[in-house]
C-alpha cells in the first residue's frame, strides 16, 4: 500500500482503532489481512518522509526530537496493536512486500505468500534504520540471526522459497486466488475452535516468546486457573468423544 506520507499519520490512527475495535468485538475470531493492489505494500514516497518525519516543528534540538519522537511512536503502535489483538491474524501476502510491509507482517501470526511474492526490508537504502517493528519482531520470527542481520543491513530481497524455508511464512501458494482459498479455510479452523482456547493460546504464545520458560509456565497457570472453567472445555471434550468436528460446536461468545 503505496501512500502519500501526509496520509500516513492518519492511517495509522485507522489501523489503531481497526485493531482495538476488534479486539473488542465478540464476533469476530480470526484477521485475514491482505493487499488488495498489484503488490501487497510498494513503500513509502521519500519526498514526504523528507517533509514530514525529517522535517518536523519545534524551535530547537530538544523539541524537534520529542517531535520525531512522537511520530514515530505513533508509526509503531499502528503494528504493535496488530500483535496485542488477542484474535489470531492471518496475513496474506503477494508481490512485494517492502519496508513497512515487513513491519506489519512480522507482527502477525501466522503468514503466507505467493510464489511471486519477495520480502524487502528497505530502510538502509534510504539511509536510516528501520525503526517500527522489524529489527525487534523479525529475529524472533527467522530463526536465523545471521539471516537477519544480512536482511537488514543489506536490504537484499528475500524471495518466497527463501521466505518459506526460514520460517518468515509457512505457506507458498501458486497464485493470489489459491492463497486466499488457503488464508479463509485457514481462518475457518481457527474460528471453528473456541475463542476462550485460541485467544488465550496467542496471548501465551506472544507472552512465552519474551519471557523465560518459567515465567512463561507460571503465566500460563495463573492464565488457566480461571479460563479452564470454561463450558468449553467440556463441550470439546464431548465432541471429542462422539468423533464430531470441532465445527459442530456452537461455542459463547468470548
């Protein structure tokens, strides 16, 4: 998604709100999130990063920083809300995905692309560091610190076979029209389950992957200690048992 950096600030605050309003609403269990354009994003035009983030108000040093401070700030929780959403978000991805495209889907849970799809992390290019989410999500989702320390500072492109083999996707799909069938029936078993289950498995998921494994493990009892009272568990259970799909279960609201 390709926008005018005037445009930029405000849908950020879009995306925040998209996010928080989800969040939210109890019915919805699953994100797909995807490109509707040629590409999945195409980068941001430098001559407004130069009129806006590099060129900000303030009468002196400290004031021009607290400034770029802010927006950047503002920049960042644009992904960060993605990944605090306790729905589980899919991210469907085709051609290039540049620079802050890389931000977003590395605050994602579970991606997949294209054949024709390549990944960029761009910012060196334009000579700063990238500074909203990729340099803090990518390594954790790449297994590889090598891999990413080249990425980043060389901005090479990262083709889709490279992509899958990594671990920055888990699916490749021929086209743009299979890998849509493939995100929806993705999100179709995950809506399938029960909310209570699969919200609190991405949020455990997200809280082990910065903690310890003790911490995590007292996390996730202290978590479960209430949400095991659920029906759900039962209901489950009994479909389990009768050899049903989870489908078959008509799950509360969560």
């Amino acid at each position: 998604m390709k926008v005018m950096n005037s445009e930029l600030l405000s849908s950020c605050s879009e995306m925040v709100d998209c996010f928080n309003e989800i969040a939210m609403n109890s019915d919805c269990r699953v994100v797909v999130l995807s490109g509707a354009g040629k590409f999945f994003t195409a980068g941001i035009d430098l001559t407004d990063v130069a009129s806006d983030v590099l060129s900000p108000e303030g009468d002196d040093a400290a004031r021009i920083s607290w400034n770029i401070r802010k927006k950047l700030f503002k920049f960042q929780e644009a992904f960060s809300v993605i990944e605090r959403c306790p729905k589980p978000v899919v991210v469907a991805i085709h051609g290039a995905c540049i620079g802050a495209g890389v931000d977003l889907i590395s605050a994602c849970d579970i991606r997949m692309c294209t054949q024709d799809a390549w990944f960029q992390v761009k910012e060196v290019d334009i000579g700063l560091a990238a500074d909203v989410g990729t340099l803090q999500r990518l390594p954790k989702v790449i297994g590889s610190r090598s891999l990413v320390n080249e990425l980043a500072l060389t901005a090479r492109k990262m083709f889709a076979d490279e992509a899958r083999s990594s671990g920055l996707v888990s699916r490749v799909f021929a086209d743009k029209e299979a890998m849509m069938a493939g995100a929806l029936e993705m999100a179709g078993e995950i809506a399938a389950r029960s909310p209570v289950a699969v919200q609190g498995t991405k949020i455990n998921l997200i809280y082990s992957r910065d903690h310890s494994v003790t911490e995590g493990l007292d996390y996730m009892a202290t978590w479960n200690m209430s949400m095991l009272q659920t029906q759900d568990v039962m209901k489950s259970a009994q479909a389990a048992m009768e050899k049903k799909s989870p489908k078959s279960v008509v799950f509360s609201k969560f």
